[in-house]
C-alpha cells in the first residue's frame, strides 16, 4: 500500500473525521440502560457479537462489493450493494444512523477530491435513488485511495469498535486502561468478520443478532436518550 493510501486509511479510521460516528452506539445504550452491559467484559462481548454477526453477514460484504465496483467504475453497481444493505438491516435505528454517516462521509469525500464516480454516486443518494449506507461509502472511498480491499474491511471495523468503545465511556464507569484492553481483546472478532465477508456477495447478506434487534427496537421508544442509536 503506498503512503498516500496508508495515510488516507488512518484518516478514515480517525474518530477526529467529522461524520457523526460519535453520535450512534448501536443499540449499546439500551443494554447498558437494561443492565444487560454492565461491564468491560459484557461490552466486549456485545460488541464482538456485532462485529461478527451484523458486520461480517451483511456491512462487509457490502463494503467488499462497493470496493470492487468502484475499482471497476460502475455506479450502478455501488448502487445495487447500497440497496441491497439496507434491505438487509433490519433495525430502523441502524438504518436510519448508517444513511446519516454514509451522507456525511460522502459529502467530504466529494468536498476533499475531484472524482465523476462520487459525483454520480453522491447525485444516486441525492435523488433518492441510493440510501448512502456508510460501509458503502467507505467502501467506495478507500477503493478510490487505493486502500485495498482486506484492510479497508479491518479499517471499518476498528472505526465501528472505537466508536463504540467511545460511547461505552459516556454511558458506563470504563477507565482508559480497561477500553484500551477490551480494543486488543476484540482483535479477533475483527479478524473473524473480515473473513466471514470474503465469500460472500451481495445476494448473501444474513446479519442475525436477535437481541441487538430487539434492544434496539426498544431504544426508538425510549423517553430519554443519549445517542440516535
């Protein structure tokens, strides 16, 4: 990977990118709300559940089609990932936070490069024609930055267990050295999700995390919140 693609993957995984990744814990509010997450441990486990489940099943594979469609040039078929992610994802909440920091992410992409294919994809998004999934947008980003496709998957999930490692913070007593712990110990989830994506296309996208659904079914109805997921 040159140095151009090396520094352009560090800022994509940067929570300093101004996307609204910092605003959405996935249905972790709720458990720690449920006292279902009460502990480094148990969040470590949620979270390696997600990684596993949800991201390896159905925002990989996306991500995975995105880049090489985007390698390839076609619109359409970035479009056609987009779609089919959405379809995929069953929680509204999930939905609706990865369409805001997909939008997000796209808009600076195209604010920061001059390239016809985020033009026509952001237009696609625009026209209500795609939603603007984020791993979409990151897919089609890093395929664009020459980030290959394996560490582009090992990118989004670092960025996905920092941001809700983050937002563990906000809602729990979690010092430093215990998130810091938890990041290595969700090493191999990360891995596991890479490599569940690898064989899979578009058409077999199955996410199946029953009680991340159902919590997070239930925080769309909770009085007081913190993130918008």
């Amino acid at each position: 990977m040159s140095d151009e693609a090396t520094l352009e993957s560090l800022r994509l995984a940067d929570s300093f990118l101004p996307v609204g990744t910092d605003s959405v814990s996935y249905a972790l509010e709720q458990f720690v709300a449920d006292d279902a997450v009460t502990d480094a441990d148990d969040l470590r486990d949620l979270v390696a559940t997600v990684l596993r489940r949800q991201h390896g099943h159905a925002d990989l594979v996306a991500l995975r089609a995105a880049h090489a469609a985007a390698d390839e040039g076609d619109c359409d078929a970035v479009e056609r990932a987009d779609r089919r992610l959405t379809a995929a994802t069953l929680p509204a909440e999930f939905r609706e936070s990865s369409e805001r920091t997909g939008d997000r992410l796209l808009a600076l992409q195209r604010d920061l490069r001059d390239d016809a294919l985020l033009d026509e994809y952001g237009a696609a998004v625009e026209a209500g024609e795609a939603p603007g999934n984020y791993a979409v947008v990151l897919g089609t980003v890093a395929a664009l930055a020459d980030v290959p496709v394996r560490e582009a998957c090992l990118l989004a999930c670092h960025e996905f267990a920092t941001a809700q490692l983050a937002a563990a913070q906000r809602l729990m007593r979690l010092g430093s050295t215990d998130v810091q712990r938890t990041l290595d110990d969700l090493r191999p989830a990360m891995v596991d999700a890479v490599e569940a994506s690898a064989d899979r296309g578009v058409d077999d996208m199955t996410p199946f995390a029953p009680l991340v659904d159902a919590r997070s079914a239930g925080h769309e109805r909770a009085e007081r919140r913190l993130f918008l997921s």
